[in-house]
C-alpha cells in the first residue's frame, strides 16, 4: 500500500461522477464523500422554512437556517454503503427527488452555505485518503489533491442516463424535463459568482459519454498508481 492521498472528481451533473468516485474509494479503501449530496441536504432543509418557501433567503434568514445544521453520512450495514443525513436523520431518498433537483443550485450558489459545506468538506478529508465528488473540490476546497479529475459527457447521453436512474426509482419526470434540468443546472453552476464549476488547471479530463464504468476505472488505475507510489 503507497501514500494516501487526495482524490478530486468535479465535472457537469449526471456525468456519473458519484458511481466513479465510489468505486475509486472501493478499490483503494479511501472514503468516499458526495459533496452534492451536502448541498441537497441544506436545500432539503431550506424546504421546511416556510419563511424561504415564499422568498429568497436574505443573510439572517440563512444564517439562522444554517446555525443548528447538521450534515453528514452514516454506514447502512444492509445496503453497504453511506448515507446522507440532516439533523441525524437519513435523508438519501428524498434529497434526489426533481423538486431538490431544481432547487439545488441557487441553494448551492449563497455564500454563507458554502462556507459552511466547504468547512465541513475540509474536515472530513484532512486525514486524506479521500474521494470526494463535487463541483469545486480541485479548485476550491482541495487545491493541493493529489489527482484531480474533470468530468464532461454529452448533455443528450447524461439526461438519458438520469431518466433511466429517476425512471427505475419510480420518479416521474420526461425526457425533455431531466435535460432541460440539466442544462439549466450546467449554466448555473457555471455561472454563480463564488466558486462556479470549471477545471483546474491541472486537473485531467475525463470524456466518458462512450465509455463503460470498467474502462474508466481502466483510465483511473494507472493515473492513481503514479501517484501513491
Ligand atoms: O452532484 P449533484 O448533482 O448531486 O449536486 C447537486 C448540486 O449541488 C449541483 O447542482 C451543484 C451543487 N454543488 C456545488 O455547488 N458544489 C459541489 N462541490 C457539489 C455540488
């Protein structure tokens, strides 16, 4: 067994980055952290103030929402595998649901809310031997990761992707819905003022609209062996 390191996965939604990311920490024994999952968790918790279901959140508002937040992940010994929890509560299921979904970026774009996701994030990866996914992971919150990977595949292949994972879910939503939620999730987190999605500069593109899971890893394998040597 090398060093450990740090792991960085950003890229475009629905790219499949938390299916990589996972198996990348299966295989080496690291943790493996959503940090989109963190994001919809506090949206999720956004949703229970009435106050914010009727306005944009001002600072008070979101200072106060955020004081008594808790965020983080608990082992499902039956499904191994980590879950999200608000509050000490599971919340997997319903954090993936359309409504998060469309709600999830301009939560994710108000400053106070990633302070306080990036502090967490820090946290949790400053042992290192860590996965962590996200938008801003190699530029903002592990600019010294080790590997950093960037992710893109075709919008029409990810949108196809996210309708069969919602479909065999049970959740409703079209075609034409799951693409134009991604498109607009891509302009948005591309956009916002404070760490918008883009590449490190030494981050490594990873292109995998017509690539299997094994060929990707395939990919990662020799990029992570010239690393924890
Ligand atoms: O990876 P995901 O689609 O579950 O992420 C949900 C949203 O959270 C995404 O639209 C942008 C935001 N996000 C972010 O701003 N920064 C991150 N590091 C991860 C996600």
């Amino acid at each position: 067994m090398g060093k450990k390191i740090t792991i960085a996965i950003d890229g475009f939604s629905s790219c499949g980055k938390s299916t990589f990311a996972k198996k990348i920490a299966e295989r080496l024994g690291y943790l493996y952290i959503d940090s989109g999952a963190m994001y919809r968790a506090v949206t999720l918790e956004f949703l229970n103030w009435e106050a914010f279901r009727n306005n944009t959140p001002d600072t008070r508002m979101t200072q106060q929402i955020l004081s008594g937040l808790q965020v983080g992940f608990s082992f499902n010994e039956q499904k191994k595998t980590y879950e999200t929890t608000l509050n000490g509560k599971v919340v997997e299921d319903a954090i993936r649901s359309p409504r998060i979904s469309e709600l999830v970026s301009a939560v994710s774009a108000i400053p106070e809310v990633r302070e306080k996701m990036v502090e967490l994030q820090r946290l949790m990866g400053k042992d290192k031997g860590v996965v962590m996914d996200g938008r801003d992971i190699g530029t903002v919150v592990f600019p010294d990761a080790e590997l950093k990977i960037f992710m893109t595949a075709d919008p029409a292949i990810r949108a196809e992707r996210r309708y069969k994972e919602l479909q065999s879910k049970g959740v409703q939503a079209s075609l034409e819905e799951v693409l134009n939620n991604i498109l607009e999730r891509d302009k948005l987190d591309q956009t916002r003022a404070i760490s918008p999605l883009r590449k490190a500069e030494d981050a490594i593109e990873l292109d995998n609209s017509y690539m299997t899971i094994d060929e990707q890893m395939e990919w990662a394998e020799k990029l992570i062996a010239a690393r924890i040597c």
